[in-house]
C-alpha cells in the first residue's frame, strides 16, 4: 500500500510539473508572439505613413492571453495626407487563436465617420459589425463581413443627422480562387429613407460573381479607380437580383469593360414586376433610370414566360443596351 501511495504521488507530481512546464512555455510563447505582433503594427503605420497615410489607434493594446492574440485600440483614424479625405470609427478589437494564427476575426465600433472634400460627411452605423479573414502563402485568402442594422445618414453638425438609407443584415464575402475573385453580397430589408424620395417598399439585394484574374486584389493589387482594376477582365455574374416581396428580378450572364470604361456583355433579366424594378433601380442608382424603364417597357413586348416568370436577353455593346434589335439606351461608363 505504501509503495503503491508514492507512486501515486509521483506520478501527480510529475503531471503538475508537466502542468506548470506547458503554462510556462505557453506563456513565453504569448508574450513573444505578442511583441513580434506589436512591431508589425509598428511598422505597418510606419510604411502607411511614409506613404502619405496616416493611421490613428489610440491606446493600442496587444490582448488576448493566453490562447488568443489580438489587437484592441479605442478608435481607429485613417488620413490620407493631402487629398482631404479621412475615415474615424470607434473602437476596434481583433484575436486569432494561438495554434491558428492564419485566422482573425474581428469587431468595429459605430458609428463611421467618411469625410470627403467632395462631398457632405457620411455618418454609418450599425449594431454589430464583424469581420473574419484568412491568410495563406500569398496573403489574404478569404475575406467576409457581416453588419447588423446599418444606417446611413449625412452628418449635419448643426442639426444631427439625416438618414438615406437603412438596412437590416449585410454580408460580403470575398475569397481567392485560384488566379480569379469570388464575390458574394447579402443585403436584406434595404429601406431608403432619403428627405424627398418616393415611399418605396423595402427590397433585398444579393450578388454572386466572379471576376478572372483579381485574386490579386486581395493582396491589395487592385490599384487605381474602378475603371482601370475593371478593364480588360472577363466576369461572370451568377446572379444579380432584387426581391421587394411583390417584386423580383434576376440578371446573370458574361461581361468586361474595356479600358475606357464601357460596358460589353450577354446577358438574361427574368422578372414578375418589371415597373416596380424599374422603380426601385432607378431609386438606387439613377444613373441607370433610363435604361431600367426601357428595359421595364420591353419586357412586355418580347419577354418570354418561363415558371411564372417574363425572361428577356439583353446585349450590352460599349454601353449600348439592346433586346435583339430593339435599342433600350445607354449604361455609364465606369469611372
């Protein structure tokens, strides 16, 4: 029995030895991690601001101990020196697990403040906002973001602010596949709210695409305005479509923009309420008013019915928009 009793002893203390060694080693690897990480935000607002940028993270923290590793900061500020523009969000908070460091999550505060000399500060807000994003070899992998309720409003210091437009969920994903982009947009309960805009009901949009080679813009390769990260590349739109309840349509086909901005491509429009698409396209994109009541108009004529459903292919040649013969207007170049 006596025998048997100190083995058992020894053996527990060799577990709380054990025990001890792995806190200890874990803790060390922590706090090594956690410096490595420091110097990297360092040099990251160091390289941003010797390229004109300036990064603000007030009371910067590396947090997370002991199985996550992360970035907390009170506010974050983002002032592109000399072009008049500055960005200012509220908190931000970030974690990775220890063994899945390639992994980071994070979560921004509201409101976001857009200050642009070209036009009136824009106050965003909402009640969550969460972001994930994976690494590999050749940097970002996949992105998504996920926004409960945004709201947003002109910021009007003298008077509050003045709402546009609301919504109730918003997700982005974005993700590297092989050399090209997959892009997948949610965004549920759109209401704009805009002073002098037409009582509109609320509607649904959701996008699914894919453009060939911009894998690279996850790396931030993309460049340059709209325009020219658009020109010459092929892309493939699964499916655009616009959901009110009483309404919906769905676009999908193949396109480019060329170097100037113009748009060429093939495409199938199926809808169950082409006015009130109409209406609510031109609503949300003006731009495009006149050419989504011509569309609406030509459906009637030479749509085709498909599952309750009136289908009309559409051809898109350097903006040019036509059902066969039949020109329905023009689309803006990109800018």
């Amino acid at each position: 029995m006596a025998a048997s009793s100190g083995s058992a002893r020894k053996a527990y203390l060799w577990i709380v030895v054990v025990a001890v060694a792995l806190f200890l080693a874990l803790t060390a690897a922590w706090y090594f991690l956690a410096a490595q990480l420091d110097t990297r935000i360092d040099a990251t607002i160091e390289a941003a601001a010797a390229n004109g940028v300036e990064i603000g993270c007030p009371n910067r923290a590396v947090v997370g101990y002991p199985f996550r590793l992360g970035l907390s900061c009170d506010a974050v500020t983002v002032d592109p020196r000399g072009e008049g523009l500055r960005l200012a969000a509220g908190g931000l908070r970030t974690a990775a697990q220890i063994y899945q460091p390639n992994q980071v999550v994070s979560e921004l505060g509201s409101p976001l403040i857009v200050d642009s000399p070209e036009a009136p500060p824009l106050d965003i807000r909402w009640q969550l906002a969460q972001a994930s994003a994976s690494f590999w070899t050749e940097g970002l992998d996949r992105f998504s973001l996920v926004v409960e309720a945004p709201d947003v409003a002109l910021a009007q210091p003298a008077a509050g602010r003045l709402p546009l437009a609301t919504a109730e969920h918003l997700e982005v994903h974005v993700r590297r596949r092989d050399a090209d982009l997959d892009l997948a947009v949610t965004d549920r309960g759109i209401r704009i709210v805009a002073p002098e805009m037409p009582a509109l009901p609320a509607f649904d949009v959701a996008l699914d695409a894919t453009i060939a080679g911009a894998a690279n813009w996850l790396a931030g390769g993309a460049g340059g305005t709209l325009r020219e990260a658009m020109a010459d590349r092929d892309a493939t739109l699964r499916a655009l479509t616009i959901d009110s309840g009483d309404a919906g349509a769905e676009l999908s086909g193949t396109f480019r923009f060329d170097a100037d901005g113009e748009l060429s491509g093939d495409f199938e429009l199926a809808v169950t309420d082409p006015q009130q698409i109409a209406a609510l396209v031109a609503e949300a994109l003006p731009p495009l008013a006149s050419v989504a009541n011509s569309i609406a108009a030509a459906v009637g004529f030479i749509g085709r019915q498909e599952n309750g459903w009136t289908v009309i292919g559409l051809n898109v040649r350097d903006g040019d928009v036509s059902a066969g013969v039949i020109p329905l207007g023009s689309v803006p170049p990109l800018q």
